[in-house]
C-alpha cells in the first residue's frame, strides 16, 4: 500500500485540492452580500461550491488511478460527447447576458465549454501523437485535427463565449507547437489565424464588448460607466496592501465589485489577504503549471506528453486571462481563476484533469522506478517529429 503511494505525485496532489479548499473560503467570504442580494441565503454559494468540490473530488481520485492512455481509445466518444453537448447548449441552453453557454437543470447547472477544454487537449494530444512520423507533412500530419478544432472554437463563438473560445484556441496552439509542427507551418497557422480574426471582428464587435476594451485601458475617463468595475478592482487591490484588511473584511464586495465570487475573486484576496495573499495564490497556480511541464518533460510517451502540456496549459492561460482582467492588462472576458472561482463545471473539469496529471506522473515515477534495460531494436516513442522540428517536449 505504502509503495503505491509512492508512486503519486504528491505536490500535484496536494496543491490543487489546498487551492480549492481555499477557494471555499473565499468564496464564503466574497459571495454573502451577493447571494443575499440575488434572494439566497448567505451560504449559497457556499455550499454549492462543498458539493461541487465533493464531485470533483470523486473524479480527481477516479482518474487520478484510471490509465490514462485508455482516453486514447475513448477518443472518438468523447470528442462525440463535447460535440452533442456544444450543439444541444445553441438549441436548449438558458440565455444568460445574450448568451446560450449553460444548460440549466434546477438546482445544476452545467457549461459545455469548460468540458470542452479537457475534450480537445484529450483529442489534439491523441491525434498528434500519432502522427509524429509525418509531423512535417502539414496536409497530412498537421492540418486535418485543425478542422475540428476550428468547429468546436466556433460552436462557442456562436454562443457567443469568446473567452472560452480564446482559451480553447490558445490551449490548441501550445498543444500544436509541443507535438514538433515545423515553424514554417506554425507561421502559416498564425497567418491564417490572424486573417480570420480580422474577417470575424466586424461581426462579433458590439458596443457591449467594445466597452469592454475601453473600460480595460482608459477606466478612469467613463468612471460611472465602462471602467467602473476595473476600478473597483483597483481600489480593492490598493486597499488590501501587503498583509490585507483581514478575512471577511472586504468593503468592495459589498455590491461594488462585479461578480466577486468569480470573476474578481483574487480582487477580494487582495483587499482581505493582501500581496501575500496574492502571491501565495499565484505560487501555487505556478507550481501545477511548472510541474505538469516536467511531467510532459519526463514522460517516455508522446500522448502522455502532450496531455499534460495541454493541461498545464488550461491552468496557466486561465490563471493570466483571469489576472490580466482584473489588473486591467486584459479587457473583461468572465474567465474564472482556477480552482479558486465559484464555478462547479469549471472545478470540475480542473480537478478532474489534475487527477490526469497524477496519473501521467504516477506512470513517469514507476517507470523511472524500474531497471533500465536497454534495447537497441526498441524504437523510442518518446522521439516526436522524426524529420520535422524537434518537440521541445523531447
């Protein structure tokens, strides 16, 4: 028993379940004015966010133990499933700030984004492997896994969700350049991209997201208005100082800030826990990210590989888009900080993909575990892109 235990890493078991657990906290902390305001008790969301970190739970200590290489041969189910759900959220979704992202079932409610996410890193990290042989061959080893990608970026277009759609694209890219595509294909890619983006912003610019853009980098011109909300961020972040005003003490959670258990929950850390507080957070959210990378590193196989590059990846762009947002780098996009945001869909996927990553990691430990023996008629699978770029994951 002690010697399977071994096997796990501890510091991707420990530290995601520590930053959930904190999250409750704040979130009790940051959402009782809120709830009360939206008709609920006090402990609302509180509770909610118990029971969703209990399912959560459930399935980082399922996958946390399931070979992760059957998602290789579940691939097709699942890329199935997160279609079928982003299809059936356009049709039967509840409209929530003109947009169709979430299916409401009463007392849960779930977005097919987020399941999306884990979906296309299982998908893209299983395609690529595979093609690894002729990685360089961009209409045979590069473009085809492109198409569905792009199809599952514009179904959450269309929702519309653009700051899932970015994080998708985005974790898409990293997944893309670790597998080893040839720059100049990886140009070609960034290229059309861009001509893309240029072609669909008349179509998704709307006065709603352009003050958005606005309030991000000139808040302080439209105070009452666009850059409100950043401000209050501000003052929230300014007030906390080093060591903070205290748990519970917040004063920009009384109704200022906007969406203080999501959103800018890390401006409610900053004004309670102060720079410590933030910094704690953000060291933490830094070692999953670092350490899913020398997993990838570690790994003897390509899949394996790539799954925790794209993992890591989630977490980290995530983490950027969430602190960008509140620290006016970034416009306002609703990107929860992960683990530590209210969300039961987004804390599931997350600890649900840690418990992936254990498994990647428990699999590195007992291999490096085990005798060396060398065999010369052994072709390495761990070699990506025979011919091509070589993977920095190699």
């Amino acid at each position: 028993m002690i010697q399977k235990l071994k096997q796990y890493d501890f510091t991707l078991m420990i530290t995601p379940i520590l930053l959930a657990g904190f999250g409750i906290v704040m979130i009790y902390s940051a959402s009782m004015v809120i709830a009360v305001m939206d008709g609920h008790e006090g402990t609302h969301y509180f509770f909610k966010q118990i029971q969703w970190f209990v399912l959560s739970m459930i399935g980082f200590t399922i996958c946390s133990v399931f070979p992760y290489k059957y998602y290789q041969k579940l691939m097709k189910i699942i890329v199935l499933f997160i279609l079928i759900l982003l299809v059936g959220v356009l049709i039967f979704g509840k409209e929530v700030n003109y947009a169709k992202s979430w299916f409401d079932f009463g007392a849960v409610s779930l977005q097919p984004a987020e399941f999306a996410k884990i979906g296309l890193i299982i998908y893209l990290a299983s395609i690529y492997s595979k093609k690894q042989n002729y990685i360089n061959d961009f209409n045979k080893g590069v473009l085809p896994p492109l198409v569905l990608t792009g199809i599952i970026i514009g179904l959450i277009v269309m929702q519309p969700d653009i700051g899932s759609a970015a994080i998708i694209f985005l974790i898409a890219c990293s997944v893309i350049f670790s597998s080893g595509i040839r720059f100049k294909h990886l140009s070609i890619l960034i290229l059309v991209g861009l001509i893309l983006i240029a072609i669909a912003i008349p179509n998704m610019v709307t006065e709603e997201r352009l003050a958005r853009v606005t309030g991000a980098y000139q808040p302080f011109e439209t105070p009452e208005s666009d850059g409100y909300h950043l401000i209050q961020s501000y003052l929230a972040i300014g007030v906390g100082g080093i060591t903070g005003e205290g748990l519970g003490h917040s004063v920009q959670k009384l109704g200022y800030l906007q969406e203080p258990h999501t959103d800018f929950i890390m401006a409610v850390i900053a004004e309670e826990l102060g720079f410590v507080g933030v910094i704690i957070v953000i060291g933490m959210l830094a070692i999953i990210v670092l350490r899913g990378i020398f997993i990838a590193r570690k790994c003897e196989d390509s899949f394996g590989a790539l799954l925790a590059i794209g993992i890591s990846s989630m977490i980290g762009i995530q983490a950027f888009i969430n602190l960008g947002a509140i620290s006016g780098v970034l416009p306002i996009t609703g990107v929860p900080l992960p683990f530590v945001s209210y969300g039961g869909s987004s804390l599931l996927v997350l600890l649900t993909s840690m418990g992936i990553l254990n498994n990647i990691a428990k699999t590195v430990k007992k291999r490096e575990a085990e005798p060396v023996v060398v065999n010369k008629k052994t072709d390495d699978n761990r070699t990506f892109n025979r011919g091509g770029r070589k993977s920095w994951t190699s």
